[in-house]
C-alpha cells in the first residue's frame, strides 16, 4: 500500500528545494483550496508556478499533481464529515473576499461535472434507466440534505408516470411509501455523509423486499451502498462547509432524461395531458 500524502512528505521534506516546500506547504496549509480549485488559480494564490507543484507532486512520489489532489479529495471526504470541520477550513481559506471564493465554488463545481463525466460508464446510466423505466413503482428518498434534490426529480418524474413516489413528504410515512414492494418495483436513494438514518435503513428494507435499489452518493464508504443493486459515486468536492450536490443533480437529470426517452410517445402523451390539467388549473403562467 502506498503511504498518504503526510508521510511522504515527512520523509522527503529536507530534501526539496526551497521553491518546492512552498508548494508543498501550500497544499498542507490549504487542503480545500488545493484540490477544488484549477492549478492555475492554486499557482496564482500561492505565488508558486504551476510546474513548481507538478515537480513537487513527483519529488515525493506521485505521477502527477493530479493524483496527489485525488488522494488529498479522499481524505478530505474521510476527515471532514462534519460540517463545523468544512466550516473551519472554508474560513481559514476565506482570504481574497467574494470574487475569490465565487471562483473558486465556481472551479470546483465545474471539476466535479468534469470528473463525473471522465469515470462514469454510458452503460451504468442505461441500465440505472432501464430499471426505472420499467419498475411498476419507483420510491424516491432523500433526507436532510438530499431531500430537495429528490424532490426535483419526483417532480419532472410526475410528468412521465404516476407510479413514481416521494417517501416521507411532509405527513407521509416512509414505512407506508415502502409497503407492498417487491421485485417489480425500485428505490432510488440519495444520501451523503453525514448519512441520514432513515435513508440508510430505506435502502436495507427495500432490498430486503427485492425491490431494485439505486444509491446515489458521493463516498465508497456510504452504508447504503451494501444493499444498492445500481450505485453512483458523485464527487461533490468544494470549498463550501456542505458537501457540493451540483454534480449530483446533473446526473439525476441526465438518468431522468433517459428514462424519458424510453417512455416515447406514451411519455409525451402524458406530460402533454400533464401540462393541459395544470393550466386548466391555473397553476402555471407563461412568462
């Protein structure tokens, strides 16, 4: 096994020069900075040249500077799973003022679309899409955090089938969205650390009933992956103190616009008949 980052450092340290232990200390001294932002601006920020923290990077054993800023992003996921731990570290790298911290949000967000895109199979979202498409019921859970980005996706899914549910919605009862299911059905989980328990436990009895269970998260290490028959690992690296859902809604988006696409002219039948009733309603207005 390769030793972290710390370790290399402490062993190679005295040996770099004066120009690559500032660059070295840079990333040390500013981890979220490091490996949210572009070299570029990390280079502008530190006062130390873009090639000055790819030869650091190689000096203590490492092929790029890339790879040190993945391994750095897994150990910030594994440290940092309070927010008062991200919050201290945003406010130490609060320096530069709004324009500088825009851009930044900016970087990182734009990098974890990036990152999704490099590392996700085409295969993985047909086949997360197939299962929804065909499920007799879908049932949507996310706490906490996750529970907006849910809720986007039950309502575009309302628009393509009425078998879609949102477990838990304010008076519901999750035990009453996860009656009934079986093999015909899925869940789609979304949760990321800190992990809300009742979502983890969803995910188990869901499973457990032989329904298909889709986890979304952004760490290999979430508990409701054991029990996920189709998973995605989102990065949401940022330098926010809460875990960035950019890149998560972005793929959400992307599977329900495939599950549309599978649902042809049926789909388009329905979302028209959807559209005619809200505005018989007046519950939408153009403009």
């Amino acid at each position: 096994m390769q030793e972290p980052l710390d370790a290399r450092l402490a062993e190679s340290y005295t040996a770099l020069s004066a120009t690559l232990k500032q660059a070295a200390d840079y990333v040390i001294d500013n981890p979220v900075a490091a490996t949210s932002r572009s070299l570029r601006a990390v280079a502008q920020d530190s006062g130390v040249s873009p090639a000055a923290f790819s030869r650091m990077a190689r000096a203590v054993g490492y092929d790029s500077f890339e790879a040190l800023r993945e391994e750095m992003r897994g150990t910030l996921d594994r440290r940092m799973s309070r927010f008062s731990e991200r919050a201290g570290l945003m406010c130490d790298a609060r320096a530069g003022g709004a324009a500088a911290f825009f851009e930044s949000h900016m970087e990182a967000c734009s990098a974890n679309i990036r990152r999704l895109g490099e590392t996700l199979a085409p295969a993985r979202l047909e086949a997360a899409a197939e299962v929804l498409h065909g499920a007799r019921r879908v049932v949507l859970v996310g706490a906490l955090g996750s529970s907006g980005v849910v809720e986007h996706v039950a309502y575009t899914a309302q628009f393509l089938s009425p078998g879609w549910t949102l477990a838990a919605r304010a008076g519901g009862s999750m035990g009453a969205a996860l009656a009934g299911l079986g093999p015909q059905d899925a869940v789609l989980v979304v949760t990321k650390p800190p992990c809300a328990t009742a979502s983890l436990r969803a995910a188990a009895l869901a499973r457990e009933q032989g329904a298909a269970v889709i986890v979304v998260t952004d760490t290999h290490a979430c508990p409701a992956l054991p029990h996920a028959t189709h998973s995605f690992i989102v990065p949401g690296q940022g330098p926010n103190f809460f875990t960035s859902y950019t890149s998560t809604l972005f793929l959400l988006e992307a599977i329900m616009g495939l599950v549309a696409r599978r649902g042809g002219a049926e789909a388009r039948r329905r979302i028209e008949e959807v559209e005619a009733r809200n505005r018989r309603l007046d519950e939408v207005q153009d403009g």
